[in-house]
C-alpha cells in the first residue's frame, strides 16, 4: 500500500498583486527521492573545499562570482544555491542572473546560513 496525503488550501491570494504570493520549502522525514545541485557562496576557501567533498555541485566565493559571469559555470545545472552572511554584498553583481531562475540566496528559505551551519544545511538541501 502507497501511503499518500493530499491536501488543498484556499487561501485566496491574488498573484498578480505584490506581497500575495506564497513561497516556501520544508524538508521531509526521507526527502523526496530526488537528488538537487547545490551551489555553495562562501568567503572561506576551507569551507568551500569541504562543501565539494560533501556533494556541492560548485563552491566558492569571488572566483565562483566571476566564473558564472564569465559564463564558465552553467546556473541551467544549479538547482538551489546557499550562501553565508559574508558574502551576500558580493552577490549583487549576480543577483540579475540568480533572482529570475528563483536561485538568489534568501533568510525566508532558509538559504543563507552562518558557516557553522552550511555543510549540515547543504545535506538537507541536496535531498
């Protein structure tokens, strides 16, 4: 037996009108047996070699900045992106790339993290 929930909400929100749009995530118990590319922006070379051993598709900071503005790194093959608190101004000079694919860093998605918690926010995200 398949175990399955459905569930419909009215919640009356008119999409075409600012601030009525409803956006969030959550995670599940065994996730959803789909694996994402994940995207790590970080300041600390340490952290960012740790987050490609733990299954980050790209990770890094300033070089990984210019190398998707170069066009040397594809955001057709990124699926989430994360990144910590520091490095979030430097995000700006892509964020016109990032923000209509729906990839821009963001604290309501739980998206941005402080460094301390980016590897273990990057297992839940990748799953």
């Amino acid at each position: 037996m398949d175990e399955t929930i459905e569930l419909a909400l009215q919640l009356n929100l008119d999409p075409r009108k600012p601030g009525q749009s409803l956006r969030g995530s959550l995670a599940l118990p065994h996730g959803n047996g789909k694996q994402f590319a994940v995207a790590v922006f970080t300041d600390d070379d340490n952290l960012a070699s740790q987050a490609l051993a733990s299954g980050a598709i790209a990770a890094g900071g300033s070089s990984l900045i210019e190398s998707i503005q170069n066009g040397n790194t594809s955001l057709s093959s990124i699926d989430r992106v994360l990144a910590t608190p520091e490095i979030m101004p430097n995000l700006s000079a892509i964020a016109r790339l990032l923000g209509p694919k729906g990839l821009m860093p963001n604290p309501k998605l739980n998206t941005i993290q402080p460094k301390e918690n980016i590897l273990e926010t990057l297992a839940s995200q990748m799953s």
